[in-house]
C-alpha cells in the first residue's frame, strides 16, 4: 500500500508549486513530495523548503519515505522524534507548567551531554522527556511525589506514549528502564542513563537553588565531584551552578 501522503489521488491545489532557486533565482517546479530539485538553468540541486516529514516519527510508511531521503533529511529524523515525544509530554502534564518546564530544560542539558558523551539521542531525549512522567499517578495513587512511586508509575506511560509514536520495541523497552529508576542508578549503567541522570541532577540542584539560596563553592563543588556520572555533566554542572558565583 502507497503512503496517503504521497498518493496523488489524495493530494490538494498546492501540492505542485514553483521555488526560486537559491543559486539563480529561477523558478523551479516541486511537486510536494520532492526532497530535492536540480534547477534546469544552472544544474544546483537543493532542498525542497517546503518538505514537512514530522510525519517520519509515527506513521507505518516512515521507512519508505525516509529510505529516499538524502542524508540532510535523515539527520532530522531524531529531530522530530524528540519533538513528538515532548509535545506527548505537554499534552499529559496540561497546564502543569513547573512540570514541564523541568523536564524540557532537562532535555535541554541532557542533549548537549549526550552529544558530548556520544550517548544514544533518541533514547536519552526520549528519557528526558519522560522521565518525571509517572508523578501524577504517584500523587494520585500514593498521595506522594516520592521517587520510589515515580519510578514505579512512570514506565507504564511512558511506554503508552512511545507506542503511540511508532517508537521500536528496543527503544521502548530502554526508556521505560531509565525511567523505571532515573533516581536510583545501578552499579553498572549506561551511557544514555548517565546523560539522562547528570541532566536531572543538574536541574534539581539549580531549583534548589532558587528555592534556598546559593550555596557556598566548595560545598557545590564536593557535590559536583561527587554524584556526576559524566565529564561533561560535571563541566556543564559548573557552568550552570557556579555562574552567578564567578
């Protein structure tokens, strides 16, 4: 069967339409299907501006289509899959805003650690994204925040949201195991655990922060040295802790 999206007899007016070409400036026909264009007057071949595949993250014919694409595009494949997960987390926190500002600033820190440690993105945005996500079924079970009670409630839906997205049964069965102890690490862990666990850690101190005061440097310095997984979570633990401080 034929992606709808790319069958024509689905298509509306628009979906064939002209781009200027951004080496010569004529007018280059694109269907909107088309990744790429080589423009007829000088031979450069370029993007189509208007290609949305956000679709690439959920949809059953995402392999297809993304088998054509040229590598720029490929690149973005996480790109929208970590955009899906997070707006899955907005939609499930609602107006909760404190809920979901700490985990998309999280996911902030998390992705850059993770680049740096060459951690799993995918899995570690993922995590991020979702790793404070059983805490209203802790409060509502439990009448707790309590750790224990998130790890125990935030696998189950974390695991609802990511089939819900297509996600792989692999990449499923990892988050929800980060998720399943994000407070609580084991003796040997992984690198995108690691990410995922300094990111936390690094935003739980910084609300501390603001919620008590700064404390003193050699104090924030023995905690950094000592509940870091990473060298670059220690390195942007500093950035971010000891800022106002310098």
């Amino acid at each position: 069967m034929k992606c709808p999206g790319q069958d024509m007899q689905y298509w509306k007016p628009g979906a064939i339409y002209e781009v200027k070409c951004p080496k010569c400036g004529k007018e280059v026909e694109f269907f909107k299907d088309d990744p790429t264009r080589k423009c007829p007057h000088c031979d450069h071949r370029f993007l189509n501006p208007s290609l949305d595949f956000g679709c690439a993250s959920y949809c059953q014919y995402a392999d297809q289509c993304i088998g054509n694409l040229p590598p720029e595009l490929l690149a973005q494949k996480e790109d929208l899959f970590k955009n899906r997960v997070a707006i899955e987390m907005k939609k499930y926190f609602g107006r909760d805003f404190k809920r979901i500002g700490h985990a998309s600033k999280v996911a902030r820190y998390a992705e850059r650690i993770a680049r740096e440690e060459g951690a799993n993105l995918a899995v570690v945005l993922a995590s991020a994204y979702l790793h404070d996500i059983g805490i209203k079924e802790a409060e509502r079970k439990h009448q707790s925040t309590a750790a224990k009670y998130q790890e125990e409630e935030g696998p189950p839906i974390a695991r609802e949201i990511l089939t819900k997205l297509g996600a792989k049964e692999e990449l499923i069965d990892e988050v929800c195991d980060i998720v399943g102890h994000h407070h609580h690490p084991r003796e040997e862990e992984t690198a995108n655990f690691k990410a995922l666990y300094d990111a936390d850690l690094i935003v739980n101190l910084e609300e501390k922060q603001e919620k008590e005061g700064n404390q003193a440097i050699d104090a924030l310095e023995r905690v950094i040295e000592k509940s870091f997984f990473t060298k670059s979570g220690k390195k942007l633990a500093r950035e971010v802790l000891l800022r106002s401080k310098s």
